[in-house]
C-alpha cells in the first residue's frame, strides 16, 4: 500500500470514528513532539514505571477502569 493509499484510509476511518479517547491518542501518536514524552522523565522515573509495569503484566498489581480511576482520584485515593 503506498502513502497516498494509507492516507486516504486513515481520513476515512478518522471520519467514521466516534470515540474522542481514541482520536487524542491518533492525534498525540502524529504530532510527534508531544508524544515524545520520555524526554520529561528522569531515568529513575523511567525505570519505576518500567518496574510497575513488569508487575502489572505479572499480574502482581491491580488494574483500574478509567471510571474507577476517576472515582479514586475524587474521593482522594492515597494509594
């Protein structure tokens, strides 16, 4: 498939997608320096989150809904 091909595609699907959460994250993936967010950490944060995240695909940690997320952070969730 060439550039023109897959730009094409791209704008149909854009045109047909609905859900705001996916288009931000299209439009953060494009706009390459802000997505480029390793550079507003410091290796050690880097390396906590890489640590998180091994644990979370271990299963070791508890995952959160995006709702339920939302709903800690308003009742004042502290860890």
């Amino acid at each position: 498939m060439n550039t023109l091909d897959l730009q094409t595609e791209i704008i149909q699907l854009l045109r047909e997608e609905r859900n705001t959460s996916i288009l931000e994250a299209i439009r953060m993936l494009l706009r390459r320096e802000e997505a480029d967010m390793d550079e507003d950490f410091t290796p050690e944060e880097l390396a906590e989150l890489d640590a998180q995240r091994a644990e979370h695909l271990k299963g070791e940690s508890k995952s959160y809904t995006a709702e339920e997320s939302i709903r800690m952070i308003r009742d004042g969730f502290n860890g």
